[in-house]
C-alpha cells in the first residue's frame, strides 16, 4: 500500500516534470515567433 503510493507520486512528479517542460518549449516558440514577427 505504501510502495503504491509512493509509485503513484513518482508518476504524478514526471508527469508534472514533462508538463512543465512542454510549457516551457511551447513559450519558447511563442517568443521566437513574437520575436520574427517584431
């Protein structure tokens, strides 16, 4: 029960991890496309 809370958080932690990283590409992109546009 413990271990399977302790995975779960695991998974919860990279999936949060991954989803900051594709915000942080998505903004980059957003940037350079502002930045081409200016």
């Amino acid at each position: 029960m413990y271990f399977d809370a302790w995975r779960l958080t695991v998974a919860g932690r990279q999936k949060i991890m991954s989803l900051f990283s594709r915000q942080r590409v998505i903004s980059y992109i957003i940037a350079v496309i502002v930045y081409c546009g200016f």
